[in-house]
C-alpha cells in the first residue's frame, strides 16, 4: 500500500532513526513502511498522522487534502476556548493591571504599543 509516510518525513528534514523513535516504533519497520513492504496498523497510521498533522486519508493518498475538515475545526475549536479563556482572565484585571500587561505583551513581543 502505497503511503506518503517518506514524503512527510522528508518535509520535516527528519532521519528515519527520529521518526521512528517519535512513534515508538524501530527503524527497520519505519523503513518497510516508506518501502511499502509493510501496511501500517490503525494505531500506527493514526500516531503517524497526529505526528504530522495531516488526515490518515491523507498519508494513504485517498485524499489530497492534508487536513480534514473535522481536524481544522477541531483545533479552531481548540484554539477559540484558549482564547475564551485569555479574554475572560484580561477582563477580571483592574484597569492598571490590565495596561500593565498590555506593556509587557508588547515588550515580549517587540511590537509598539500605541498602535
């Protein structure tokens, strides 16, 4: 079963020896993998593709594209309560407390902060 398992890896400029340790997997069976010697389990085709961000669709060439729509709405849902989150703590500081961090986010980020 022909897999992107190679491609993705050469993308990230990994050693088959780093990938394998990141799955909990040996080099020799990574290397049959990218051989297509060897078709990955479910477990394994899903490690691969949280690795590497992409839809399992993806990595089996059934799909084009990287990301399900699932998946993107998944981590834009994800990221939304962070922000939810962040807004509702900047809401409960005093005003002072509330510039203060305003000057600091900035400085961190070396940005004005009269814009």
């Amino acid at each position: 079963m022909k897999t992107r398992i190679k491609e993705l890896r050469l993308e990230k400029n990994l050693t088959q020896q780093t990938l394998a340790k990141c799955l909990g997997i040996n080099q020799t069976t990574l290397s049959k993998l990218e051989n297509e010697s060897v078709i990955p389990d479910a477990m394994l085709l899903i490690s691969i593709s949280n690795f590497f961000h992409v839809s399992t669709d993806y990595i089996l060439y059934l799909s084009e594209e990287r990301l399900s729509a699932d998946s993107l709405l998944a981590d834009n849902m994800h990221l939304l309560k962070k922000y939810q989150h962040l807004i509702s703590l900047y809401r409960k500081m005093t005003p002072k407390q509330q510039m203060d961090f305003y000057s600091l986010f900035c400085s961190i980020l070396d940005i004005d902060k009269n814009i």
